[in-house]
C-alpha cells in the first residue's frame, strides 16, 4: 500500500517537473517486444546525471534478476506512450 502511494505521488509530481533532467524506465512484454511499458521516473531536483544515473543502476538490476524475459532501458524525458 505504502508502494502504491509513492507511486501514485510520484506520477503526479512528473507532470510538475521539467522534463530536461528526466529519464524514464521502460521495458517490454514477454509477447510484445515493442510493447513499451512504464516502470518508473526519476525526476529528483539532484539533475540529469543523477536521474541518468539512477535509472541505468535501475534498469540493470531489474535485467540482471534470474529469469527475466523482458528488456528494460531508460530514455530521457518524461513518460511517453
């Protein structure tokens, strides 16, 4: 629950941020390769190195996990359908 609301925060105050320091974690569907599906933003007021940053670390730990079938990368900006 505590998860779900950070969440929830968290997309709401992407809306409110610039997008110049913004990275956003994708990843794909174990049916769609090209399918793109939000994981996370890391909008946090350290920058763009610092949102670059954490983004990667995140996405390579999420690849890195035994068994997973999915792709998962970081592009800069906001969420993007």
């Amino acid at each position: 629950m505590r998860n779900s609301i950070f969440f929830i925060l968290l997309v709401i105050i992407s809306g409110c941020v610039s997008s110049d320091a913004t990275y956003t974690l994708y990843r794909n569907s174990v049916t769609d390769e090209n399918m793109r599906i939000h994981v996370a933003t890391f909008d946090a007021s350290e920058g763009h190195d610092y949102n670059q940053g954490n983004c990667k670390i995140a996405s390579e730990l999420f690849q890195k996990q035994d068994g997973t079938k999915t792709k998962f990368w970081c592009e800069k900006g906001i969420y993007k359908k």
